[in-house]
C-alpha cells in the first residue's frame, strides 16, 4: 500500500495541477502515471473513482475546475 497524490491537466493553463488529495492505492504506478495507462484494462479502485470527481483550483485563473479524461489525471506516490 502506498500514498498517491493526484494531479489534474488544467485545459486553460496546459499544465497539471495537484488536487491537494492523496489517496491509499494497493496496485498504484512506481512513478508518475496517467489513470489511464495505468488502469487500462483494469478496473480503477473505488476509493481512487470518488477522489476523481473533485475539484482543483487553477493558480492561475483561480478557478476551480474538473477533469473528466482519465487520460489527462495523474498520480504520483509521495514519498514517506
Ligand atoms: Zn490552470
């Protein structure tokens, strides 16, 4: 089990941003990966699909937006 930060691709800036959420994954990616290439044929852990539905804010329009292309959200393991 390890701790996975999340990270959102903002459209308006093209970059991602964190979502400021982790989450515990059993069979999450040795380094950063796309929920997509990670879980392709797989089925995306519950925990991690509600976490998917949230928010981040842009720090740069200051709005919050959301991301619906698993191809276009990321997670990271965070060290500790
Ligand atoms: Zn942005």
């Amino acid at each position: 089990m390890a701790r996975y930060a999340i990270h959102i691709y903002c459209d308006e800036c093209s970059a991602p941003h964190p979502m400021g959420v982790s989450v515990v994954l059993n069979d999450g990616p040795p380094e950063l990966a796309s929920v997509a290439e990670h879980y392709a044929g797989k089925t995306v852990p519950g925990t991690l699909n509600l976490m998917l539905r949230n928010c981040a804010k842009c720090p740069k329009t200051g709005k919050m937006f959301q991301q619906w292309d698993s191809k276009k959200i990321f997670i990271a393991p965070v060290a500790g």
